[in-house]
C-alpha cells in the first residue's frame, strides 16, 4: 500500500467516526460504492485508486485544487 493510500484510509476512518457518518451514508455523499468502501476501511493494504481518491476528499467537504494543464 502506498503511503498516500494509507493516509486516505486513516482521514476516511477518521471522518466517520468524527462525524458518526455510517458507510451507506458516505457512499451516496461520495458515489464509490459501499462495497470499495468496505474495502478500504477493512483491507490494510488497499490501494486507492486516484479517482476515489478524489471522490473520498469531496464526500468530506475538501476542496482540491489542481494545476491547470
């Protein structure tokens, strides 16, 4: 698992239990699936894609920013 994928998972877990938000919940906030969600809060070494990186930070109210290409 990558390192930025670990800290993904340790944010995701965090805002749920910060927030008492359930899986079913995020995932409609988020739209990844509850099953990929189950699997990341599960699986250790998960790797996250790029995409649901992006899904999971704007499910949690992030702003990203990216450079103009």
């Amino acid at each position: 698992m990558s390192a930025i994928s670990k800290s993904v998972r340790n944010q995701y877990l965090e805002f749920l239990a910060e927030t008492g938000m359930t899986r079913y919940e995020f995932s409609k906030r988020s739209g990844i699936p509850e099953s990929t969600l189950w699997s990341l809060g599960q699986k250790e070494d998960y790797d996250v894609r790029e995409s649901n990186i992006r899904k999971i930070a704007q499910g949690m109210g992030c702003l990203l920013y990216t450079s103009p290409s």
